[in-house]
C-alpha cells in the first residue's frame, strides 16, 4: 500500500542524489511519491535524479525552487505532499533497506501513533561512528518538547523519523538561519505529536566536521541573534523559558568551543560568557569552566614575552 511522500532538498546534488535514490528502491512499494525540491542547482540534479528514479522504479516528482535554503525547500515539499506519511532525507544521506518498513509498521502495532522515531548511524567524514539510538521519550508531548530542546534527548537526524501530515499541520521549518533549523522544527512538531520509536537503525546520517563548524564563523553575532528570536517562538508551543535559556546556552558553548579551535578567542569568550549564564545540567558547569580555564591559559601563554616579564 502506498502510504509515504518521500521529500529531498537538493543543491547541486548531481554526485549524490543517484546513491540516495537507490538506497530507497527496497521501500518502493510503500512510497507514494519522491518529491525532489531542485533548489537553484547549477549542475544536472535533476536529470540525475530522473534517470535514477526511472531505474530504481520510485515515482519522482520534480520541484523547481530558488529558497536557497534546505528548510525553504522541505517547506516547499510539505505543502504539496500527497500521502498520509512523510518522510525527510537529505540529498547526500542513505536510507537503510526496511527501515521505511519498520517505521509504518509500529505505527500499526501502536496505533494513536504519528510520528515514530528510529536509530541512525552517524558517518563523520567517511568513518562510521556508534550507532544513536532514541532514548528519554515519555509519553507527554510537551514533556518530550522541552527535553528534546534542551538536550536531554539525542537529536532527530532528518531520514530517521517519520511523521504524519497530520502531526505536522501547519508546522514548517524556519527559514534563513544558519543553524539548528532542524531541532526547532522537530520541537514543534514534537509538542504536538503521540510518539513511538524503533531502535532499529533505518538511515546513515553523512555529517562533516568542517562543513558543520563553518556555520558558526560567518557572522557568529549576528547569526546567534537571528536564530535566538526563532528558538524564543517556541514559547507558543508550551516549552518553559528556563527551557529556552538552557538551549540557548548549549548552542552558545559549542559556538564558543568553534571559535577557540580555529584561535578566535575574543569570540569564543563572548560567547562563553552567554552558556555560563544560561541554566546548566552539571557536565556542561563542567564544560564551561574547562573552556574558561583553556581560554586563560591560552590567553597567558600566548602573551608576548615583553609582556610577561613587565608583568
């Protein structure tokens, strides 16, 4: 029975999105529609992606786009999807064979849910880490919310959950942030959402370092502020401010632990300063006060040598 509108963003994708594509032909029978959003490539994504389709005998629809922008994209898709069930993966990501299978199928055995949440396997710059597996979900969809945007619960890898238009609605992704997109989204929706979960890995989640620390270079202030009013919408949603402030926190110190690594200390202890404020669970006080006495000692030892004998 066809029950799923698969959806994939896709920029300049002609290398990746044939590779994707086949790693979705075991779970044809139940898919729908893919919807591929072609957003402003300047290479052949979509000729790519049509023969590859043809070949792996998955019902391609084409959509045309110039967001610029991944959430924009998967918005884009949302809109126009068909099916009861959707399901997001990212055009350079792998979909393991019956895991789209073993996600419909516990929303059979538990049947108020919709949105079911499975394990990933995280692959950082081509080496294979553990597998992450959900974990801390209670039966409150408030609740979930507020651990997930707090860190409590390991992050949803778009390609590892599927969730009902239904659950859904009118919720879309942010859009023009430059980071964490993901996480509000998944927040909202989670507000609203009778959850499930399978520990059976159903995606390998393809991350590079370098790439993922280059969002928090560019305009590191600027940016901060941009995504700190988006992530204080979700106040609407029921989560607690206390909530907000500790996400706020932990985005600022990986922010700060960014800047530190490539010798910007200035900006890394501004931003220090923000994740020391906010409300913290015991390991990031910890995490805090390691990077406050890594920042110091740098900062000693760095000093030019007239400097230290003046003193």
């Amino acid at each position: 029975m066809k029950a799923v509108s698969v959806i994939i963003p896709a920029h300049n994708a002609a290398a990746t999105i044939k590779r994707t594509l086949a790693s979705l032909h075991s779970e044809a029978d139940v898919i729908g529609e893919v919807l591929l959003v072609d957003d402003s490539s300047s290479d052949d994504t979509a000729s790519v992606a049509e023969d590859a389709a043809s070949r792996f005998a998955l019902p391609l629809r084409v959509i045309q786009s110039a967001c610029r922008d991944a959430g924009g994209a998967r918005n884009l898709a949302l809109s126009q999807a068909n099916y009861p069930w959707i399901y997001m993966i990212d055009a350079d990501d792998l979909h393991l064979e019956g895991g789209l299978r073993s996600l419909l199928s516990r929303t059979d055995l538990q049947a108020k849910a919709d949105m079911v949440v499975g394990a990933y396997r995280r692959r950082t710059d081509g080496v294979d880490r553990q597998i992450k597996l959900p974990a801390g979900y209670t039966a409150g969809s408030i609740a979930n919310a507020s651990a997930y945007i707090g860190g409590h619960i390991r992050s949803i890898a778009v390609g590892s959950a599927l969730v009902s238009r239904r659950a859904i609605d009118e919720t879309r992704f942010p859009t023009g942030l430059a980071y964490d997109e993901d996480t509000l989204f998944w927040t909202r929706v989670l507000s609203n959402a009778r959850l499930a979960v399978i520990t059976q890995p159903v995606m390998v989640y393809l991350v590079s370092a370098e790439r993922s620390d280059d969002r928090f270079t560019v305009k590191p202030a600027k940016r901060f502020l941009e995504w700190r009013k988006a992530l204080h919408g979700l106040a609407e949603c029921g989560i607690p401010k206390s909530t907000l402030k500790t996400r706020e926190g932990l985005v600022a110190l990986k922010i700060a632990r960014v800047h530190y690594a490539r010798g910007d200390l200035d900006t890394a202890a501004r931003f220090l300063a923000v994740a020391k404020a906010a409300p913290k669970v015991p390991s990031d006080v910890w995490r805090c006060m390691r990077y406050q006495f890594k920042l110091a000692a740098r900062r000693r030892f760095s000093m030019p040598r007239v400097q230290l004998q003046s003193a």
